[in-house]
C-alpha cells in the first residue's frame, strides 16, 4: 500500500482524530518544507513568505480582518523539525488519554478551542499591552502548541495522578508535566517568543475550563462540532431518495424497552453503571474497555 493509499486509509477510519490531527500537521509541514526548498532553488523565495502569510497568524488588526481563516491555519502551521516534533509527541501522548477518557469528539473540541483560545489572547496581548504594542505591526505565529497544551492541561485536570514514565527520570504525575510546561510559557512571555508562549497560556487556560466544564456538565465543543456538521453537510453528496414499505405494526426495539445501555437524559443507565462498578471490583479499574470508562465518567457528570 503506498503512501497516499495509508493517508486515504486514515482519513476513511472512524474514530481516528488523534491520527488525523497528526497526519494534518504533518502534511502541512511536509508540503512547506517541499514548496520552501524549490521556491528558494529557482530563487523565488519572495512567494514561500506570501505563502506563509496567509497561514500565519498576524498580530495586526487591520492584517487579520482581512485574513480570519488565519486564526484556524496558524495550528496546523510548523517549519522548524524539533518544534513539529515535540509538539505532535505531546499531542500523541497526551491525546490519548483526552480520546480513551472523554472521547473522539471532545479531544478534537479541545485541540481547536485550546488553538482559537491561544491566538485570541495573543492578538489581545500584541494590541492592548503596551510591552508588545509596538511589535503589533510584524509580529506572526505559527504552530500547534496553545492546542497541545490545552490538551496537555485538560487530561492532567482530568487525571492529574496518571503517571508517565519519562526517560532518565521515572514515573512522574502528569500534573506536574503540565504545571511545569505552564509555567515555562509563563517565564518566556517576555523573551524572544513572547507571542507563542502567551498563546501557550491561552490554551492552558481553555484546557483547564473545558474539563472543569465538562464534569459540570457543560460541554464547551458543542458549537465546534455544530461548525464542523454545518460544512460537512454543505459539502456532502446528499444521498439519492428512496421509497421503501413501513410496517407500522410492529413494535420497535425502543418501545419493547429492550436493555438500552442509556437513560432519557442520554447517560449510562444505572444497570449499566452498576455492571461496571462489580466489574471495578472483580478485575480492578484497568479491566474496563474504552467505552466503560467513557460511560463512567459520563455517568460522574452533574446534570
């Protein structure tokens, strides 16, 4: 199966966000390098910075008005090889904890509200502090980095004592990664990459709001995935229609009351939830699949 084929693959397979997210990335970042090199081979260079132009996200106003979707691309934007690298790596580690936990669909709410959230407070940083008020004018980000901390942020709120076994080190608790990449951003929202690490802070922040929610039962990605449905029906083929015979007499799964694992509110019954806790108690937390720590964690939330 070449390339292309495995690319199509994963983009075909349900429930494979953190893949695509990371195929998404690095697509961007492959065909930059590519563009790059040919562009300043055949001494063209002047066009890869028009390119990056209207990928980047520029901290001036009147410059971003007439490019929003910038606000959107700037996460999905990298050029240096070690920034892509740790980047997609926390994204990877991290990712799978928000998808196994919460789901498919929240993972992907809080890696673009975490970026939105990053690029929202660095235009409000580069235009109404006065520290970076005069770098307004040249200043541009790039990167994923305010989405992979919001992600890093939201499963160490989530399970602040998972541990990670880390090279040299051991186990340590991820919050403690977390509190420690946070207040790196914070250190360097002065330094060479004042932008980028104020962004960081955004996506921190949005990280540690969206579970905090979410255990409330607010969920913040609601209007994202409303977004995401309004695009892909405008751009789906709609199916042909197709005249079929109902037979309206006979009683339907539903209404035989037939052993749904949800109640009306759309949580996990409580022959469900306890199902689960018996099986806690038997085999251990460990045991549970996926979906059963989905349902318990639903069933946690307050109404």
């Amino acid at each position: 199966m070449s390339i292309i084929e495995d690319i199509k693959y994963a983009f075909r397979q349900p429930n494979n966000t953190l893949k695509q997210l990371i195929l998404i990335n690095i697509i961007v970042f492959v065909v930059l390098i590519v563009t790059r090199t040919i562009l300043y081979l055949t001494s063209a260079s002047g066009i890869y910075g028009l390119i990056m132009q209207y990928l980047a996200l520029n901290s001036f106003p009147l410059t971003f008005i007439t490019r929003p979707w910038t606000l959107i691309t700037y996460f999905f934007t990298h050029e240096g090889f070690l920034h892509i690298i740790f980047n997609m790596l926390n994204l990877y580690w991290f990712g799978q904890l928000v998808r196994e936990y919460l789901g498919e669909k929240k993972l992907l709410s809080l890696y673009i509200l975490g970026g939105i959230a990053g690029g929202v407070l660095y235009l409000l940083s580069y235009n109404f502090i006065p520290y970076f008020a005069d770098r307004a004018a040249y200043s541009m980000m790039i990167g994923a980095s305010a989405s992979v901390l919001a992600i890093v942020v939201g499963a160490a709120t989530l399970l602040p004592n998972f541990s990670f076994n880390l090279i040299l080190i051991g186990p340590i608790k991820i919050k403690y990664i977390a509190a420690f990449l946070v207040l790196l951003s914070i250190s360097g929202a002065v330094g060479d990459n004042a932008g980028g690490n104020i962004a960081h802070i955004g996506g921190a922040v949005i990280g540690w709001v969206f579970v905090k929610q979410l255990q409330r039962g607010n969920d913040m990605g609601r209007p994202v995935h409303a977004v995401i449905g309004f695009f892909s029906r405008l751009f789906s083929r709609r199916p042909k229609l197709k005249v079929t015979h109902r037979n309206t007499g006979a009683p339907t799964t539903a209404s035989r009351g037939g052993g749904s694992a949800f109640g009306t509110s759309g949580k996990p019954s409580q022959n469900e939830i306890d199902r689960i806790l018996d099986k806690i108690s038997s085999s251990g937390y460990e045991s549970l699949s996926k979906e059963e720590k989905q349902k318990l964690f639903q069933a946690s939330q307050k109404d």
